[in-house]
C-alpha cells in the first residue's frame, strides 16, 4: 500500500485483510506521522508484512525536506512501531544535496531502530525539489555516493540490514 497514507482510508484494514485472504503480500509504504502503535499492532493483526517508513535524512534535513518539524521523530517511532508489532520494518531515502552528509549517521539511526531492508534512491525534480534545483544531485557526485553505499552496505549486512538502490540510483558498476 502506498501513495499518500494508506492507513487514512477508513476500511484500510479491511483491505488488508482481503488482500491477505486472496494470497497476495501486504505491505506499506508510509511517512509514517500517524502510525501510532495501536495502529501497527492492528494492522499486523490484519495481515500486514512489512512498513517501509520514508526517513530522509536525520532530523535537521528530513524536517526540512518534509517541511514540518518534528516528521523525522514521527518516522522513527513508525518504525519503532512497526518492528514492536512484529512486522519486518524497513526504510526508504531519497538521496539529495540536504541528506548526503548524513548518509552514514543515518545507516546508523535505521540499524539502532531494527531496519532490515533500507531503499535508497535520488531525490527527482518533483515536487518543491523542482523548485529548488540545489537539493538535487548531479551525474558527477555518483563519483562519491556509489562508494559510499556501497561501504554502508557492507557495513550494515552483518547487522540484518540490506541496502537496495531504487531505479534512479541502480546502474551496472563495480557496486552492482
């Protein structure tokens, strides 16, 4: 489930709960600001697998990226949430001019709070990021995020945490 907060619907366990009785995986994708964990527990009780919680950066950078103070707190405790309810928790950034200094903190902050699977992609011009072309990444600073990664992959491997790179990052390298 994702694109806006799936949670908001009000039937949205019920979807869950047919989606599992049909057989299918249920998983969600969330900002995570109001999945409290009452809600996690519910939703785990319905079926729900996995919670991806969008985490971009540590605080200073997700608040402003998400433009409201307070978020990167809010999407932690989802994923605190979520891994406390017995679902697989797991993050997803988007990987801009904001958050590259964070990288490695934040590799750090998702182990502590259990991250198993960690997506990380390029921030596109969408959005406010259209608006404000110095977020975004350019073809010359893959020279120094490739490498990055890849170290933070192999770093985090050992603590049940994958790194994956979305579409817009993945590419045939000595990292592939």
């Amino acid at each position: 489930f994702i694109g806006g907060e799936a949670y908001l619907y009000r039937d949205w366990l019920e979807v869950v709960r047919a989606a599992r009785e049909h057989g299918m995986h249920a998983t969600l994708t969330t900002g995570g600001r109001q999945l409290t964990p009452t809600l996690a527990r519910q939703a785990a009780e319905a079926g729900l697998e996995a919670v991806s919680v969008s985490v971009d950066g540590l605080a200073a950078a997700h608040d402003r990226l998400r433009n409201l103070k307070g978020s990167h707190a809010a999407a932690l405790r989802a994923l605190d949430a979520a891994r406390d309810a017995g679902m697989v928790p797991m993050a997803n950034t988007q990987i801009n001019r904001l958050n590259l200094p964070d990288l490695e903190a934040l590799a750090e902050v998702l182990a502590e709070h259990g991250a198993r699977m960690w997506q990380v992609q390029l921030t596109g011009p969408m959005g406010r990021a259209s608006e404000l072309e110095e977020w975004l990444l350019q073809p010359y600073d893959m020279l120094e995020l490739v490498p990055r990664l890849a170290a933070i992959a192999t770093a985090l491997l050992p603590r049940g945490c994958r790194v994956e790179a979305a579409n817009n990052l993945g590419y045939f390298g000595p990292h592939e």
